[in-house]
C-alpha cells in the first residue's frame, strides 16, 4: 500500500514533484491507526518538519488549476457532496481546522495553552 497523503494525491500532477512526498512514519499511521501505547512516537518537530514545504506545494498547485481541472470528479465520494477537486479541497481545510480546533478544546481542558500556529 503506498503510504503517500492520499487525500491529496488527487491534486498532483505528474509535472509536479511534490507527490513523491510521502508519510515519514507509514507504520505508526498508516490505515487511521489510533494511539498505540507500547510505541515510542517521534518528537513533534519531527513530526510536523515537512509541513510547510508541503503546504506550499499544495498552495502553488491549487493557484495555478484551472477551473476545468477544479471541476474534475474525485476518485472517491466527499462527505460533503461536492464530489470535484475543488470541493475535495475545501473538505480537507475545514476537516484539519476542525480538527485543531478540538485539540486546542481538549489542551485547554488539560490546563494547557490552546494550539498556535506557531
């Protein structure tokens, strides 16, 4: 199974080379696996140091489709029906802000400062 981001796979092209990038850690994530207590995790820096490259790959792919190429259907329904790319991308962005937002419920509850950016 490749362990790639595949939720985004279907934004790359192959004149692209940021989907090569692939999930650093595949055995500890691959198939939604949840926290498993007997494994040592990576740092959070190492966790989160491809981010940004990724995220401005992704950025810079996104500017430059055309709206032909946003229209294009999925290869997988999108909970939220809009089944093109564009609506893929706007699922991922409010799925990952929601998610932040919970973990930043979930640190404050835990006496801990809310998630930054930063």
């Amino acid at each position: 199974m490749d362990s790639g981001p595949s939720c985004i796979k279907p934004l790359s092209s192959c004149k692209h080379d940021w989907h090569d990038d692939k999930e650093p850690h595949p055995e500890l994530f691959a198939n939604r696996k949840g926290i498993q207590a007997d494994v040592k995790y990576p740092s959070m820096d190492e966790l989160t140091k491809g981010w940004d490259e990724i995220g401005k790959k992704l950025t810079a792919r996104l500017s430059e489709m055309t709206e032909e190429e946003l229209s294009n259907p999925t290869p997988f329904q999108i909970p939220t029906g809009n089944n093109t790319l564009q609506g893929l991308a706007a699922f991922i962005s409010h799925h990952e802000a929601y998610t932040i937002g919970q973990l930043s419920i979930f640190r404050r509850f835990l006496g801990l400062s809310a998630m930054s950016y930063q």
